[in-house]
C-alpha cells in the first residue's frame, strides 16, 4: 500500500479549510485527496487527476467507502493539460494545488510494468497505457547518445557511458524485452564495487529510463506554469519532489516567479519517524508558494 507522504506539512501548507476547492494533480493512491475532502467539508470539492488508469478504480473503491464521490472529480489526465482540464468542468475556484511527484509504492510494487528491478517484469514503465513510448522501445532503438544522456542527466549514473555501450552491445543478439535482462547489463557494464553500495546498480537506469519515458521533467515544466494561471489570489501550490533535477525546476520556478511568494525557503523533509515508517519519504522534498497577484 502506498503511504502518502508529509501529510502534516501538505496540510500546513494548503491550510484547506471548509467548503474551500483543491485540485490534486497526482491522486495516486488517493492519500492526500482523502486528507483534502475531510478538511473541506461539507461542501469543498477536490479535482483529482492522474496519468494512470489503474489509479481511478483504487481511488473510486476509497471514495465509496468513505462516502466522499459527490465531492470528487477524478480524471485521467496529464498534469502538463491541468489548465484545460479544470476549465473545461467549471471546477472553480482554485484554493490550492498539490503536485506529488513520481510513482507510487503500488505502480512500483503491483502495477507489472517493469519499473522495479527486483521482479522479472517487461519493460514498459509507462504511467499511462496511452504513451507510445516505453521503456523497451528506448532501450532497443535509441541511439548510444541519446541513451549516455538520460542515463547521465536523469539517472546521473557515473557509468552511462559505459552501460549505453552495454545496451547497445546487448541487443545486437538479442532483443531486450525484460527488467531482468537490462538489471543483467548493469551489472556487467559497472565495477564491481558497485554492487556493494547501499543501492542496486540499476537504480539509477531504471529511474532515468521511467522519467524519459514518461517525460516527467517537461509536464512539470508545463504543470507549474499552468497551475499558477490557475490559482485563486493567496491560493497555494505544493510540489513535493524525489529528485534533484525536479526539485532545482520547482525551486528556480518558485524564485522567479513574479506572482509567487515563496513560504518554503529551504526544501521541506520528512522527520525521522515519517522515514522510519515509511523509508519512500527519505527523498521528498516539498516546497510550497503563494499566488500573490
Ligand atoms: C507519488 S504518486 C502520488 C501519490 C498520492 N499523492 C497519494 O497520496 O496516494 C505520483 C502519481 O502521479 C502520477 N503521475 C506522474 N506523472 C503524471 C502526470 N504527468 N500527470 C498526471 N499524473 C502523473 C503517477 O501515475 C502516480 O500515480
């Protein structure tokens, strides 16, 4: 079951009070859309939107038993369409944003779609069936260059090169089809050593690969942007990000932005219990702001 994280400082943050509007542009396993309908009610709304079909039944399943439909609209959407989206169902207004970036424990652990390294799984880790890129197609028809940059961009992987040549090598006798056959390239293409850190080898290959797939620092990009043009005045944005890439955009957004007043000066962690019980929260970084204008 996937655990949301910092629920206490999301809360903070928005400050949802009753009857008030949210959109969460990640529902996920709908752990934060829950928190955001008990604070609102009885009358305030929630416009939840996710990439992943499989997310709708788990979050219709929760809203039925917690008897909450009637106040939730949930969509399968790109975050990079949330301007669109929300015009279009007169979902208005908008009191605060949360963006809660990545995957969630249940794509990476039941979703079948290769995005762990531990389980023999196609690679595919697409978010949405709807994506015609995945995770295979890349490994086996993108370029040597192509390949070194994601791995040394996204995944800044000390070895991309190194394990580009690896893949290409690989699939010149045999097609690459499964996480174990690429986690098997890793391993032969970085030293030794490697494999005595504290995380797995492909670690950094498996993520590179699901963010190029799912192009996931462009749609935050446009995400950000859109979800300002959004905001009631004094309405929050959230963004709780796992890594370094996504939280310099979000950052350097946030300065630069002439209608936002940051209120997160540093990034927001979790505290060592949230970590101990939930070890994912390790990485989350939240930083929040405040539409001005
Ligand atoms: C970390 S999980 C969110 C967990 C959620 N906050 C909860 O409490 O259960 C991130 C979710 O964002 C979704 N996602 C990733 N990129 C997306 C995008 N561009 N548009 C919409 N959803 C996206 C993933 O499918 C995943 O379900």
């Amino acid at each position: 079951m996937h655990i949301p994280v910092l629920q206490d400082e999301v809360i903070e943050y928005l400050a949802p009070k009753p009857n008030q509007n949210f959109i969460d542009a990640t529902f996920g396993s709908g752990g934060h859309t829950m928190l955001l309908l008990e604070k609102t009610a009885p009358k305030g709304k929630v416009l939840a939107l996710d990439l992943d079909a499989d997310a709708l039944l788990r979050i219709s399943i929760k809203a039925k038993q917690a008897k909450v439909q009637a106040r939730l609209q949930m969509i399968e959407e790109n975050f990079s369409n949330i301007l669109r989206a929300t015009q279009e169902r007169k979902f208005k207004p908008v009191h605060g944003i949360l963006l809660d970036l990545g995957l969630s424990s249940d794509q990476l652990e039941n979703s079948g779609r290769g995005f762990t390294f531990q389980k023999s799984e196609p690679l595919d880790m697409r978010y949405s069936k709807k994506n015609p890129t995945t995770a295979e197609k890349i490994v086996n028809f993108w370029s040597k260059r192509d390949l070194e940059y994601i791995l040394k961009e996204y995944g800044e992987e000390e070895f991309s090169k190194e394990i580009a040549e690896a893949i290409i090598q690989a699939r010149i006798t045999k097609e690459i089809t499964k996480t174990n056959q690429l986690v098997d390239i890793v391993l032969k293409a970085t030293p030794k050593w490697q494999g005595k850190k504290k995380i797995h080898p492909a670690t950094k290959t498996f993520q590179a690969l699901r963010m190029a797939v799912n192009q996931e620092l462009e749609n935050l990009k446009i995400a950000l942007l859109k979800s300002v043009e959004l905001l009631e005045d004094q309405g929050t944005l959230v963004v709780i990000s796992f890594h370094s890439l996504e939280d310099k955009i979000v950052k350097n957004f946030f300065k630069d932005n002439p209608q936002l007043l940051v209120l997160t000066k540093k990034p927001v962690v979790a505290q060592d219990k949230e970590i101990e019980q939930n070890p994912r929260s390790r990485s989350a970084k939240l930083r929040a702001a405040r539409k001005t204008i």
